[in-house]
C-alpha cells in the first residue's frame, strides 16, 4: 500500500502515539475517520455532479446537431411554398406529372364500400362466397 512496509507503518504509529498521548489517540482516531468519510462522500457529490454536467453537454450536443440538420433541411427545401401554391392551385410545373383525375359518367359507376352494399369481405352474405352450413341450424328448439 503506498509502498509502506510493515516496518515503516510500526514507526507511524509509535510517532502518533508519542505525539498524541494514550488519552487523545482514540479522539484523533475518530477525527481522522469523520475527515475521510466527508472527504469520500464530497468525492462522490463531485464526481456524480461531473457525470451529470458530462451528460447534459453531450444531450445538449445532440440536440442542437439535430436542430442544425432539421434547419438545413428546410433550408434546402427552398421552394417549398411554391409547390405547395401550386398544389392548392392546381398548377403542373414543367416536369412535373399532373395528378389523375378520374370522372365518373354516373353515380352507378362509382365503387362501393362493402360496409355500404350491406356485407362483409369474407362472410357467408359476400358475393361470390358459398354459404356454410356450420350445423348450429340443426337441433334448436324454437
């Protein structure tokens, strides 16, 4: 420990005991043991608020790498709100595909929702499915 003999630690000791006498020993004993756990326990606050402080600046670094990228994104995106006026406008800029619009000549060409037509995809009741008799039919009293 330290690089301290045996030897050398005996020496220590009878030069504490011949500075503090037999009476104050135990006292000083007790002091330098309080010293050592407040110095442990300020140690630890130390090291834990480093930890903390560490952590924060690295999540701070992070976010504002994030912010940074988001930023240049939409910086890129310069003609954002043009596309957007167009779209709303209905305006086809050079290059672009225009949208398909598909019109109907009657209302009885228009697709149904099968919730609307009454039945359910995959029940007995939907057309082109073969009823099943499952047997429950059978054997009830009315």
């Amino acid at each position: 420990m330290f690089g301290i003999g045996g030897s050398e630690i005996l020496i220590i000791a009878i030069i504490v005991l011949l500075l503090f006498g037999p009476d104050k020993l135990p006292q000083a004993a007790r002091t330098m043991g309080r010293f050592m756990r407040e110095f442990k326990r300020y140690q630890s606050m130390m090291e834990s608020t480093f930890k903390a402080e560490m952590y924060l600046s690295e999540q701070k670094a992070q976010t504002d790498k994030a912010g940074k990228t988001a930023k240049a994104d939409e910086e890129a995106d310069t003609f954002k709100k043009a596309r957007e006026y167009r779209g709303k406008a209905g305006i086809v800029a050079p290059g672009e595909t225009p949208p398909v619009v598909v019109e109907l000549e009657d209302d009885e060409d228009a697709p149904i929702a099968p919730e609307d037509a009454g039945w359910t995809p995959g029940s007995g009741d939907a057309p082109g499915m073969e009823p099943v008799d499952d047997g429950e039919g059978e054997g009830e009293q009315q």
